[in-house]
C-alpha cells in the first residue's frame, strides 16, 4: 500500500453527529493562545440561553475557520442572494469576563 497522495482526509460522521445541534447566538472568548466558541439555544420567553457546543481552537485555526466562513458566505450569496444583515445597536451583550465577540 502507497502513500496516499491525493491529499484527502478521511471523515467519520456518526449517525448522531449527522443529525447536527441548532444554535442561534454564539459567544466567542479568546485568552493569548485560545478561542473558545460557545454555540447557545437561546428560546423566547426563557431566562437561560443553554450552550450546546463548545469548539476551542487554536488562533491560526480560528483564523482559518473566519476566511473559510467569509469564502462559503461568498458563494453562498452569488448562488442565492445577499444575507440580510440584522445586527443591530441594541444587540445582546453578555458580560461573561474577558474579550468577548457575538456572532
């Protein structure tokens, strides 16, 4: 058996990954050698917001996963229009100590 050459990594998905988490506020920390992205379920009319993921990278990766996210929201508004941008001013904060980022 040779050295695989094509450059491919392999990727295992389990049924129970396959299914995915739904998340509609995502809280970013970052320390000198860590980002930490916590994914939330935030729901109406309830007091918690609960984290349902948490992803820590390195920076160089954070930095790749940012320029992979603004190339595939490129191609994904030339194939089926602009996202609107619904940020806002009065957007929610959430102190939890140390640089913190929404997304």
């Amino acid at each position: 058996m040779g050295e695989n050459t094509d450059n491919k990594l392999n990727i295992e998905l389990s049924d129970e990954m396959a299914d995915g988490i739904y998340s509609n506020l995502a809280i970013i920390t970052h320390s000198s050698t860590e980002f930490i992205i916590d994914f939330l379920k935030m729901m109406p009319g309830m007091p918690k917001a609960k984290v349902k993921s948490r992803i820590v990278l390195t920076p160089q990766h954070a930095k790749r996963l940012m320029r992979a996210l603004q190339d595939n929201m490129q191609r994904y508004e030339a194939k089926f229009g602009k996202v609107a941008d619904t940020e806002s001013k009065d957007q929610l904060s959430i102190p939890f100590g140390g640089p913190t980022g929404q997304a």
